[in-house]
C-alpha cells in the first residue's frame, strides 16, 4: 500500500500501475482554490470526484478544492506524488531562538 501524507489507498489495479485514492484538503493546502485545468496532474493523475459537504460532485476543468472536500483520484505514482504535494499539510517555519546564557 502506498501511504503520502494523508493520502489512502483505496485499491489498486492494471496489476498495480495505478491506484485509486482518497484524501481529505487540509486547511491551508496549496491546492486550494486552484482550477484543476492549472494543477499540472493531467498526465499521471484523474479527479474523479469531489466530495464537499457530504455531496458529491464530478470535477471539470474550473474545479476547485476546498479545506475539507475529499478527493477520489485514480493515480500512478508520480501522480500520487503531485496530488499529496498539492494536499500536503502547509509547512511553517520554525524561528530559532536568540536566547544568550549567562
């Protein structure tokens, strides 16, 4: 089983070349808001479905993800990648501290 971040998969078939996904939009992903057509996923990855609010709805192009839709995707591995880079948890960056000893 293939495990990206939050990323799960649901099965996998043509003898394991692709798979199909599910994961949930983080709060402050970096796909949020971005028209599937402008995501880059074409080649290696399909949006099957985004469900929002309990509701399912069939992606278009103009399709956007929203914190807490659940994506069902069929995925190869690089597409996998690129969809949980898109969902990844957003990274803050730590400050170090300037403390002095005495």
């Amino acid at each position: 089983e293939m495990s990206l971040g939050d990323m799960m998969t649901l099965f996998k078939i043509r003898r394991g070349r692709y798979s199909v996904v599910e994961e949930k939009v983080p709060a402050g992903a970096k796909g949020i808001g971005v028209q599937l057509k402008n995501m880059g996923l074409e080649e290696h990855c399909v949006i099957a479905a985004i469900i929002r609010d309990g509701k399912m709805t069939l992606p278009r192009g103009d399709s956007t993800f929203a914190e807490g839709d659940e994506i069902l995707a069929v995925t190869s591995p690089e597409g996998a990648q690129k969809l949980s880079d898109l969902l990844a948890h957003p990274v803050y960056p730590v400050r170090e501290s300037k403390k002095i000893l005495k």
